[in-house]
C-alpha cells in the first residue's frame, strides 16, 4: 500500500478537472476549446491493471486462510465427536 497518492492518480485528478472546467466553458456556448488543457496521463492504465492484480491475490489469499480456519475447525470437531463418541 502506497504511503501517498501515486503521481499518475494526481496527474488524473488533474485531468478531471480540466475537463470540468471545459464543460463548464460549453454550457456558456462557449466552443473555442474542444480538449482539456491537461492530457491524460500515461500509466493509469497499467497502475490500475496492476493495483488489481494485487488486490486480487490479497483478496484469493485472505479467502485461502479463511478456508483453512473453517476446515481446520470442522476437523477438529470431528476428532472431539469421534473422542467422545467413538
């Protein structure tokens, strides 16, 4: 986890706002500018594709743990029924 926000999420940010700005430009009738004065910024995409991934196996890891508690449990209950019943 990142301690602050990657540049390519403030450059985006940037870019956002840029574009509101335009907006606002054309509800006034206003056409002379068609682009924001701030481009989309290169690696979002890739930041994106690759905080995903991350989260995924993070998320399948965490789910991997939780199944093995719930199976270690179920197994030890078994051994306690078959201890006290045989």
């Amino acid at each position: 986890m990142e301690e602050s926000m990657p540049e390519c999420l403030l450059e985006l940010l940037a870019h956002i706002q840029a574009y509101e700005g335009l907006i606002k430009e054309w509800d006034t009738d206003k056409f002379k500018h068609n682009t924001p004065a701030i481009r989309f910024p290169g690696g979002v995409e890739e930041y994106i594709n690759e905080r995903y991934k991350k989260l995924k196996l993070s998320q399948a890891a965490l789910q991997g743990n939780i199944a093995m508690s719930r199976s270690h449990w179920a197994a030890r209950r078994s051994a306690k029924i078959k201890a006290l019943f045989g």
